[in-house]
C-alpha cells in the first residue's frame, strides 16, 4: 500500500530548549506521546544511486521495511511516496528491491549506513480519532562503516494522507518562534552519508528550452523528460494500483521512439535505432495492459446501462476482460524484472546525460534546425490523409492516428524554441487525436465483442456482446462523421 506523508524538518541547537509539549500544542487538539528507541539500516548502490535520487531503502526496528519515494522537495517540505514490505530480517524483500530498481539498476545494493535515534513521537488527533500530524523529536547518530559520523537534533512535523495541514503549520510557526532552525533540506541519511549524497541524481534535469538552446540541448531535453516520465510511473505500474500509471509509461516511450525518429539526422543511427527496437518491446507490454484497461473501462460502463436481465451474462462478459487482462499485467511484471529492461533502463539514463549526436551538430543553434525536424513528420502525415479513400478502413485511420501522434509529440518537443506556432499546431493536432482515439477504441471494442460473441458465449452472452457492441458502433459514426473536419483544422495551422 502506497501512503503519502508530508514532511517539514526543522533543526533545534542542543542550547535551545523546546517549548513543554503542553505550550507547543494549545488548541491542537489532543494528543499522546511516546519514547521510542530506532535503528535504522539504510541499502544502496556504491555510488549511492538512491540517495543521490532523493530514494531510500531501509531496515528500521520498529515498522520493518519501507520505500519512499519523492513526489515532490522543496526548501524545508519533502512530500513522498512511502511503501511499507513488512519486517523479514533476512535481506530486503524483492517487491522492495523492485521498487528501486528503476534507480539502482544493473548496481548491487549494499548496506551504506546506520542511523540510530532516541525519539518522542507525538500524535495529534482529529475531532474523529484519525492523525491529524505527528511531531518527532529526534536525537539523531549516524554511522558508516561502524564509525560516528554525524550527530544532531531534529523535530521533523509530518502530516500523512487526510491528515490537517493547518495543524502542522501552526505547530511549525511555533517551534521557529521558539528558536528552531531551518534544516538544509536534506533526509537523514544524505546528512549521514555527506558529500558523496548530495552528488547530482544520474537523471540529471532536462535543461530549460528557449530561442537560444543548442541541438544537444533539444534533444537532451526531449530524452529526459520522456525517460523520467518512464521511471516516475516505474512503481505505479508493477503495484498495478493505478492504470494511469500504465498509460502514462506507454505514453512515455511513445515520446522516447518518435523523438529518436525526429532526431534521425541528428543523432547516431544504429544507437538510436538500438533503442528504439528496446522501446518498442516496452511498449508492447504496456500496451496490452493499457488497451485491455481501456477496453474494461468502457465495455463495463456500457454493460452496467443495459437492461436488468442481460447483466449477468454481460458480467460474465467482463469477467473474461478482467481475466485476460491479469494475465498481461503479470507479463509486464516479468519482463520489468527482466535483465533486459534493467539494461533498457541504463541506456536510457545514458541517453538523457549524454545522447550520441552527430559530432557536427551539436553545438549548432536548435533554431536552425526545429521546422526541417517537424516537417518530415507533418508530410508523413499530409501523405497519409492524402493517400485515403473515400471511405478510409479503421486501419486506415489508424494509421493517420499513428502518424498525427508523432507529428505532434515533434510540435511539443520542439515549441519552447519556435513558440506559439508549434503549440498551437500541437493542440490541433490533440484535437484529432482524440476524434481518431475515440474512432480507434470503438473499433478494437466492436472486434473484440465479436470474437467473444463466436467463442463459447451462450445465447444470452452473445446477445449482450452485441447489444454492447452497437453502442460502440454509434461512437464510431460519429467519429467518422467528424474526425475530417478536425483534420482540416489542422492543415490551417501548420
């Protein structure tokens, strides 16, 4: 289970003296408060690949294994992910170890530090039992190597998940105007481990796009923020919580291939196309996931409309949907514990610091070359629609879909540069999309129904497939009806 906490750490001079707990929480609410002696055993690369990512995988005496990942850092808040695995002594769990993969990688993790604090853990309650914030007050050790390397006093105030932010903030306001420092900003363990923690993450930022970036810029920040996309969902789509999880990674090595495309003329060949064939494996796992959620999604909201006696049979209907898509999501498990996405991951990480362009283009000006880049996939495009018959086949349009994706994903690329133009050829081009997405989905829907429907349905089964399937088939004359219209848009913007 994935909780979110956040966090505001706030250092305390050992000559400062903290207000009595009574003083500090006036008008709070209620509270209890608790010793508690903890150790903590702190895992990771040799290069401190979690750390140095704001990650952490750690032992601790009292509540066993936990993740936690970075949402959001800033100043004193730290807002992440937390994910507990129970307290098995023995190693790290491996669905731990999975969820740190996409940061650790093809590294061995190791024991780095120990951190070990005597704390007074204070729970405040809402009017209706839940915990509105919690204040600990740490004394804090810190070990490498069995040796003392920091010692220190914090009060770390943590709001969790529908906890009361205005609570925390007011305890805050007052430990500072009781002479509470401002923390660096920094977990325990970056303070522990020092300077070699506090390095650059190997996902360093995509840099900031203007008129002026160069070509190694371009395409350093289209790889970037495409890879760290994929790495951001990494644990959203092994806990299968969240299908947006899995979209979003499908989504995101859509973007890595078509900008490995655009960039043809400016990048190394066989590395790109390396990459590419990788990324296209990837993204057939996530795809069957992702098409089998969104075919799930739309044949139960239209099974749930039809008459009260056709239910059962459509839920068997949907039962056969569920099954076949815990099976793909189990093969998207496996193959993101597979060696081969591990040496996926290192490539692409690679690729964000140092993509292998051509060595004659890499300091010329982006501006030179963004609208040559975007031509080629808008002509595909012109092509394709151009190429149609009267009345276009769903593979067909399909194609078109296919075609308007990569020239959009060149428009959004590469807008910070050109400006207003690309963005408004890219919203046009999310305009179509959406007609030919609508168009594409009813059509997978309706073959899917009747391949169903000529399996080893019964009468009643087959007869709510097709009923299913006619609301399907609706949507896709409209579609038809309207996706020219949205095409002719787009040809007046570009």
């Amino acid at each position: 289970m994935v909780m979110r906490e956040r966090e505001t750490k706030l250092l305390i001079d050992p000559n400062v003296p903290v207000p009595p707990i009574e003083q500090l929480l006036a008008g709070c609410g209620s509270w209890t408060t608790e010793a508690i002696a903890q150790t903590a055993v702190y895992f990771d690369t040799a290069d401190l690949r979690l750390t140095r990512s704001g990650v952490s995988l750690r032992f601790r005496s009292d509540d066993g294994w936990t993740v936690k990942i970075p949402a959001t850092a800033g100043g004193e808040e730290f807002v992440r992910d937390e994910l507990a695995f129970g307290d098995d002594i023995d190693g790290p769990p491996s669905a731990a170890f999975e969820m740190v993969l996409p940061w650790a990688r093809s590294e061995p993790l190791s024991e780095v530090a120990r951190i070990e604090t005597r704390r007074e853990k204070t729970r405040i309650s809402a009017e209706d039992g839940s915990v509105a914030c919690e204040v600990d007050d740490d004394d804090v050790s810190g070990f490498v190597d069995g040796e003392l390397r920091i010692h220190f006093r914090e009060v770390e105030v943590e709001t969790p998940e529908g906890g009361d932010l205005a609570v925390s903030a007011r305890i805050i306001k007052r430990l500072r105007r009781a002479g509470a420092g401002r923390s660096p900003g920094l977990p325990k363990i970056v303070r522990v481990l020092g300077e070699p923690a506090t390095a650059p993450p190997d996902l360093v930022p995509a840099p900031t796009l203007d008129r002026h970036s160069t070509t190694t810029d371009l395409v350093r920040a289209s790889i970037s923020t495409a890879v760290r996309s994929l790495i951001d969902q990494d644990a959203l789509v092994r806990s299968g919580e969240d299908p947006e999880g899995v979209h979003r990674a499908r989504v995101a090595t859509r973007r890595l291939r078509s900008h490995l495309h655009t960039f043809r003329t400016l990048i190394d060949e066989d590395w790109s196309e390396s990459l590419r064939t990788e990324l296209q494996w990837l993204g057939t796992q996530l795809g069957f996931v992702r098409d089998a959620d969104v075919l799930l999604d739309q044949i139960e909201a239209r099974a749930d409309r039809l008459w009260s006696d056709a239910q059962p049979a459509a839920h068997a209907i949907t039962d056969r949907l569920r099954a076949a898509r815990d099976r793909d999501q189990a093969a998207l498990r496996d193959a993101m514990r597979s060696r081969r996405y591990v040496i996926l991951l290192d490539e692409l990480v690679h690729a964000s610091r140092s993509p292998h362009l051509r060595a004659n283009r890499c300091d010329t000006p982006a501006k030179d070359s963004v609208r040559r880049l975007n031509r080629h996939p808008w002509k595909r495009l012109r092509a394709t629609v151009k190429a149609l018959p009267r009345a276009p086949s769903d593979a067909e349009l399909h194609a078109v879909r296919k075609r308007a994706k990569q020239a959009r994903y060149a428009y959004e690329a590469t807008a910070p540069i050109i400006g207003k133009s690309a963005r408004h050829a890219a919203r046009r081009l999310t305009e179509l999309l959406d007609v030919l997405g609508d168009h594409h989905d009813a059509s997978v829907a309706i073959g899917w129904l009747a391949s169903t429907a000529t399996d080893d349905l019964d009468a009643d089964g087959a007869f709510a497939a097709g009923a299913i399937a006619e609301t399907f088939a609706d949507d896709q004359r409209i579609a038809r009806g309207s996706w020219r219209r949205a095409w002719r848009r787009v040809n007046q913007s570009i």
